[in-house]
C-alpha cells in the first residue's frame, strides 16, 4: 500500500520560535498534499490544501502566515509552524493522495508538538 | 460539516464480527464511501471504499444499502489491535476529506 512518513514524529520547542515538520510519500508521487491538525480528544481539522508546484488552499479561520506550506515536488511537502505559542501545540497530520483511480488519501504518521 | 451519522461508541468481544453503521441520507450519485480508523495517537489508517457495489479487501467489507443511504463496514474477526475510532467518510472525486465525529470501537477480550 502507499506509505507516507512525516518528521519529527515528536518535537518540543520554546514560544517564539519556528518549528518546521516534513511530510513525504515514499512510494508514490502526490499530486496533492494535505495538512490537518487534532486536539485532543477532537477529530481531524483540515487545515490545508497544496498541490506541487503552487501556493497551498487555507481553510477558513487558518493563519496562512503562521502555517507556511512548501509542496516543492511530488513526494515532499512541509509545513512550518512560525512563532510558535503554547495554543500551537496540537498533533499535526499530512496525507497524501495520489491523483490517480479514486484519489485515495494516505496518511502519514502524525507529529507532536509541544509549544512551552 | 461531516455527511455522515455514526453511533458515538460500540463495543465488540474478541474474535467476533464488528459490524459498524454508518447514515449518509444525503449522499450524490458520484459520492463514494469511505472507511478510515484512527488508533490512538496515530495517524488515520485508509480501511476500503465503495460506490454502489459491496467490497471486500484483506482489512474489511463494505455493505452499501441498495439506496445508498447507509453502510455497514464488517471487521470480519476483531481482535484486540481493532480497537480504534473508526471515521465514515463521503467524499466526490476531487473533495475533501472531512472528518466527523467517528465510532470508538471497543474490542474487549
């Protein structure tokens, strides 16, 4: 099956500071990537959208400049959480789908961050 | 907002069929149904998928209504690892995946 990765799988940093997570899909190429978030006991919060090659699609209510996007090739994308404050920390989820068949979503591991 | 209703929680005895339901009366006719579950402080888990037809994989089966406004996902002999919230998601081609509530799936030995 398809397999996407992401890391750190735990980081923890200071407030004020810019913590950057990678997302990648390992045996596929993906068209589109997506980003969620998830607070505890809470369901997944699409927060946004990117394909490869162009400027990501923000949900409603998320700071594009706060969350920046990069999708710079099919099997890469990362989000870069900047300014960092204690609300920030959340469990983070990207997903990948291939663009292909019935565009399946694949989901990566998750990332824990912990904003002190 | 999520298309689909599904029971809050179930519970399951090791070894026997987990039967889990999921509404979706509003359904389109290019709308697919998907099955996701999520275990615990993971990443969501793809299950199967269906349009009209029932589908079987290695994981699980999909029962659609022949209206298509309900499903059923099976998890043929549940064990223990099975224990998950299990999300039912109805989504077009090129839609979003939107998250609801999902059913936390207990499996008790």
């Amino acid at each position: 099956g398809a397999v996407v990765s992401q890391h750190p799988s735990r980081v923890i940093c200071k407030s004020g500071t810019s913590v950057k997570i990678e997302c990648r899909s390992l045996d596929f190429q993906a068209t589109t990537m997506f980003w969620y978030r998830q607070f505890p006991k809470q369901s997944l919060m699409l927060m946004a959208t990117s394909n490869e090659g162009s400027k990501a699609t923000y949900e409603q209510g998320v700071e594009k400049d706060k969350f920046l996007i990069n999708h710079a090739s099919l099997t890469l994308s990362t989000l870069t959480v900047t300014s960092a404050h204690p609300e920030d920390s959340s469990f983070y989820i990207c997903s990948a789908r291939t663009g292909w068949g019935t565009d399946t979503q694949y989901f990566g591991p998750g990332t824990r961050l912990t904003v002190l | 907002d999520a298309k689909t209703t599904q029971p809050p929680s179930m519970d399951c005895a090791e070894g026997r069929a987990a039967n889990l339901p999921c509404n979706h009366s509003t359904i389109s006719g290019n709308e697919y149904v998907y099955w996701y579950r999520q275990i615990h402080s993971q990443g969501p888990q793809y299950i199967i998928h269906g349009l009209k037809n029932n589908e079987t994989n290695e994981m699980a089966s999909l029962i659609i209504t022949e209206d298509r406004k309900s499903s059923t996902l099976i998890l043929p002999h549940a064990t223990l690892r099975d224990t998950a919230v299990y999300y039912c998601i109805v989504k077009g081609g090129s839609e979003k995946l939107v998250f609801g509530k999902g059913t936390k799936l207990t499996v008790n030995p």
